[in-house]
C-alpha cells in the first residue's frame, strides 16, 4: 500500500485510535481494580476490629479474654501477612500467632470510637496496611482499649501487578483484533472503488463508454457527475470530428484546383515552375493532412483503440520500408520479441513507427538498427542509425515542426515532429540521443494499458 492510499489513511486512523484510547482504557482499569482491591482490604480489617471488639470479655479478676477471633488460616501463621493485636494503656496484651512476639505500631486513633488507616512496618519489614480504633468494654472500670488489625500490603501489590499483567495482555489481544477487523472493514470498504478503477479502465481502453455498475450510494453521484463528463466529452468529440470533415472538405477542393493549375502549367512548358509549385502543393496537402490527423479530437477515439501486437506491427513497417530504393542498400537488424501486446489507434503507431524508421533509412549509411523490450507495464522501443546524428543542442529542436537537421536533404521537417506529438497524446515519452552506432538512437516508450 502506498502511503497516501485511503487504505494506509484509514488504518493509520484506526491506529492512532486504539494506540490513545487502549493505554488510557487499561490504565483506567487499573485505577478502578486498585480502589477495588485497597476498599476489600479496608472491608475485611474493619469486619475483624468489629469481630475483635465484640469479643472482648474481662473475667471478675481483671483479665481479658477474646471469645471469639478471626478466622483467617494467616493469622496462625507465623509472619503469615495478617495480624492482629489488642492493647491497653499502649501494652499489647493480647495479639495474633502471626506476630509472635511482633508489635503493630499504627497511627493511633487518638479518641473512643474513630478508626485510622495508615502504612506502616510490621514483622520482618513487611510493609502493613492497617486499621486501629480505641473502644471501651463493658464490666469493670470501664476499662479502654486499641484494636489493631493489619494485612501485609505485598499482598494487595502482588494482585494489582497479576492484574495488570491481565490487563495488558487483553489490550494486546483487543488491540490485534480491531486491527485485523479494521482491516477486513477497509477492505470490503474500498471494494467498490476497485469496480470503479476497472470500469474507468474499461472506459479508457475503449471496451466502455459509460461507467456502469451497482455502487453505494455514497459515490453514485460522483459515478453520475462522471458519466455525464463523458457524455459531454463524446459530444464534444463527435462535433469536433464534424468541423475536421467540414475543414478536409473544404480544402479539398482548393488543393485540386491548385493541382490541376500545375498541370496546366506543364502543359505549357512551364515545367520548373510546375514542379515548383507541385512541391509547395504537396508539402501544404501534407500539412493539413497531419495537422487535422493531429488536432481533431477523434470521434471513434474509443473504438479506434484495439489490442495490437507491436512486435507484428513494426516487422510490417520494416519490411514495407526495405522495399525503398535507398533502404534496400542498408542491412536492417531487427530483434524484437514475437508477443508485445499494446492498446493503441493502429494508425497512430503505424505513423510513430513509420515516422521515426523512415529517419533512420533517411540518414542512416550502412545500417538501422530497431529493437523493442517490454516491462509489465510498458514497451520500449529503440531505433539506432550509424549516420552523421545530430549535436546534442539540436535533438530538441528537431522535434519542432518543420526543422531539420540538414536543409539540403529533402524533406518536410514534419516526422519527428509529428512522431513525438502522437507519442504525447498517447501518454508515452519519446527521447533522442547519441547511438552505438554513430548515429541518431530513437527511444520511444508506451504504456501498456
């Protein structure tokens, strides 16, 4: 895919979407799991200050007992990350088998009644999430005391980084799923420009006049605007074919009657200025000929267009120009592949090819040389003279209408000239340079549609 293709622009959209919008989902999920996790913690350390303070029993000797305590299977573990502790005037007198012999040492409550949360150090510098309240028993003296209750915060890490982990694992899942259903949307998306690419092929090819087709409505008015543009191109194609006929009629008539006015002349021994005149007439029936070949938009542009094998086409042209006085004393080496298939008016190449190798015959000495070679997507066909060639200064202006080389040669000036304007029109490129053989090289290039 190209970079400015609309399948590179939707998916770098998708892209940039899900690359701003999952990060921030899966940190959001985080913080939303953490406040989860931390309100747990919170819950079930309140759910054992409560179990502890409602068990507190204090015999007639003073002493005090628990009646009942947390259940927890950690609390018997020694260090097992869950702690309790009961003291009274800041002495612990009873406390968990976790701690053994440990202090809990939270912020105090300060009053009756009020619970702190705090982080603070517990048995072999385990980091500790706790709660204290201070709360006074019923029975003798009224006696107060400090309930602690802590769990060892690793435990509530250790469950942020699994879930984490989780998180970022789905994102990574989610995040190729999108990708790959994006892509399947952009491509079943774009199909119908596909249809549109190969109707308007179609078109240009001259297999269709109109683009035609079942496409979404979302680019029917832009098939509709474009099938009135080529309905509006074969008018005016059919009306400018309709003034070239009207301007060849026209002219007609006045070239006869020049030409027959050189007759009459030779009829009365005026031979060199008939054949004077004659030469003028000739080269101004060639002008016109090549310029409304050249100006006039084709009427039958679309049919004019066919499937032609130009390795056959140039053998023809070659074999038509051997029969020339001058050509027969040169030695003409064609390689040219035996399948070269091109869409193109037949005439037209027939001028492009015939132009340019009756220049090369035209100058050549000894030999032309003609060789074509095709890529997949055009053809590149190379004419090579061992004549005089042309300074490289003059190449352009040799493709100018009616400049030649030589002025003593006979000629219009018109072959190149026309050549390359039929090259142009055509979408090909046509370059001139020095040949291997010391003359004149021709490249012609044509797209092969």
């Amino acid at each position: 895919m190209r970079a400015g293709s609309l399948s590179v622009r939707l998916l770098a959209a998708w892209l940039v979407f899900l690359l701003f919008t999952l990060p921030m989902a899966a940190l959001g999920l985080q913080v939303l799991f953490q406040r989860s996790i931390d309100r747990g913690a919170v819950s079930d350390l309140t759910a054992d200050l409560k179990l502890i303070a409602d068990s507190i029993e204090i015999d007639e000797q003073g002493n005090v007992n628990l009646v009942d305590v947390p259940a927890h299977p950690n609390f018997l573990l020694a260090y097992g990350h869950r702690y309790w502790q009961l003291s009274e005037g800041g002495r612990p007198i009873l406390r968990s088998p976790s701690l053994w012999a440990e202090k809990l040492s939270p912020a105090s409550p300060g009053r009756e009644g009020d619970v702190t949360v705090s982080r603070f150090s517990g048995p072999n510098d385990q980091s500790l999430l706790g709660l204290a309240t201070i709360v006074q028993a019923n029975g003798k003296g009224g006696r107060k005391f400090e309930i602690v209750a802590a769990i060892d915060y690793a435990e509530i890490l250790a469950a942020r980084e699994k879930f984490s982990n989780d998180v970022w694992t789905g994102v990574a899942v989610v995040f190729l799923l999108i990708i790959l259903a994006a892509s399947a949307q952009v491509f079943v998306g774009l199909m119908p420009l596909q249809a549109l690419r190969a109707s308007l092929t179609a078109v240009r090819n001259g297999s269709a006049r109109r683009i035609e087709g079942n496409f979404p409505t979302e680019i029917a008015p832009l098939i509709s605007e474009t099938n009135d543009l080529l309905a509006a191109r074969d008018n005016a194609l059919a009306a400018a074919g309709a003034r070239a006929a009207n301007l060849a009629h026209g002219l007609k008539t006045p070239l006869a009657v020049m030409a027959a006015l050189c007759r009459q002349l030779r009829r009365d021994g005026a031979v060199k200025r008939a054949a004077e005149f004659e030469k003028q007439l000739e080269a101004m029936r060639w002008h016109v000929e090549r310029e409304l070949a050249l100006s006039r938009p084709r009427a039958t542009e679309l049919s004019a267009r066919v499937r032609i094998d130009a390795a056959t086409e140039i053998c023809g042209i070659v074999s038509a120009l051997k029969k020339l006085a001058k050509s027969e004393e040169l030695h003409w080496k064609v390689s040219v592949d035996q399948s070269m298939p091109l869409t193109i008016d037949r005439a037209d190449f027939s001028d492009i090819m015939g132009n340019v190798l009756d220049n090369a015959q035209k100058w050549a000495r000894h030999q032309v040389l003609v060789e074509a070679s095709q890529t997949a997507n055009s053809i590149l066909l190379t004419v090579d003279d061992d004549g005089p060639g042309v300074e490289e200064e003059q190449m352009g202006r040799i493709l100018q209408r009616g400049e030649r080389a030589d002025p003593t040669v006979p000629g219009t000036g018109l072959g190149l000239a026309i050549a390359s304007e039929l090259i142009f029109l055509h979408g090909g490129q046509f370059r001139l340079s020095r040949s291997s053989l010391g003359g004149l090289r021709a490249a012609i290039t044509l797209n092969q549609d």
